[in-house]
C-alpha cells in the first residue's frame, strides 16, 4: 500500500508562531505533570494525541505536504489542514517533535506563516469540529475550565495546561520508529539490560 504521505518540505525557520516548540514564541512555562489523560479532550474525529501517527492522520483526512520547522532541540514536523469554502478559515495543525511528543493546534484566521499554503484542504475540517469532551473554538475561558480544569500556567487571555503520561508502545509504533529513525530491532531492545 502507497504510503499518503510526500516527502518533508524543509522551512528552517520560526514563522509558525502557534508552535508549542517554536523558540520565538515561547509557550507558557509550564511542567509536564502526571495527571489522569482523558483521551476524549485530545480526540477529534477518532485521531487522539495518545494514539495519532502520521498514516491515521493521512487516512482520515487526505494526503499532506509534511512540513519541517527549526532544527535542533526546537525541531518540529507539522501536518496542516485548513478548512473549505468558510470565509473565516480554520486551521488544524498536528505537530510532531522529537521523542514521543504530539500535539495538535486548531485554530482559526489568516494569521500567515511560511508554509502555510502547503496546508491541504479538507472538508473534514470546520469552525464546528470538536473533542469528544466537547471542546471547539469559540468556547469562553469558563467554558475551557469547565471541561479541561485550572490551567497550570496562565498569562493574560492564554492559558496552558501540559499533561504527561505513560502507555506501552504497540508493536506497530515501534516497528514505525524503527522505519523513521533507526531505533533497535524489537529483539535487541527487549534484550537490553534495564537501569
């Protein structure tokens, strides 16, 4: 089966400025903290931050220009999709940084960046999509809390919650870290001695 994925399109740069790793707009400081992960606050369309990869993501809403910003500790490979035929277009961005960290951005304007007309179209996205847990834009910093609890990190109107938990790899993600960046054979890593 043909991959629907293109090759990376490298931009090193920091144009996008909503990143969680983009050095020139630095998120909130904030601490991971080991707190209860509802996978239904990070759930959209049935793609979770606890379980997305790239091939769901390409699945679920169409083949993307996967795009490549700073390098480094700050390096981060982004998938864009932008919304069809709304006046007020919405952007959803999955962002993937080194180590397992995922994220996804959604967000809505014409607040440019390099790279965004990479951003494929897609019907699947809207001002009207949302969780499972029923977050959606548009929503008032009561209703967020309402759903999501304090924030740990506030300044002004932005607000930052970091959540950090800890699930078994399933074979397919280690076979596909394996793929991308030349991680052990599953026999060898099983045989490592632990610490």
């Amino acid at each position: 089966m043909e991959s629907l994925r293109s090759k990376p399109f490298d931009l090193e740069d920091s144009s996008d400025w909503w990143s969680m790793n983009n050095e020139k707009e630095p998120a909130l400081p904030v601490q991971p903290i080991e707190k209860h992960f509802d996978g239904g606050h990070y759930n959209i369309l049935g793609l979770s931050l606890d379980m997305v990869d790239s091939d769901k993501i390409t699945a679920k809403l169409g083949k993307v220009t996967f795009v490549d910003h700073g390098d480094g500790a700050n390096w981060r490979r982004q998938a864009c999709y932008v919304s069809v035929g709304q006046s007020d277009r919405v952007y959803w961005v999955f962002e993937f940084a080194e180590g397992p960290s995922s994220a996804f951005d959604l967000f809505r304007g014409d607040a440019n960046w390099n790279g965004n007309e990479l951003c494929a179209k897609s019907k699947l996205v809207s001002k009207t999509v949302a969780t499972t847990s029923s977050l959606k834009l548009g929503l008032s910093r009561s209703e967020v809390e309402a759903i999501l609890g304090k924030p740990e990190a506030t300044s002004g109107e932005r607000i930052a919650y970091c959540r950090k938990f800890k699930r078994t790899t399933t074979r397919r993600e280690f076979e596909k870290l394996r793929a991308d960046y030349g991680a052990p054979s599953l026999k060898r890593f099983r045989g490592a001695p632990t610490v």
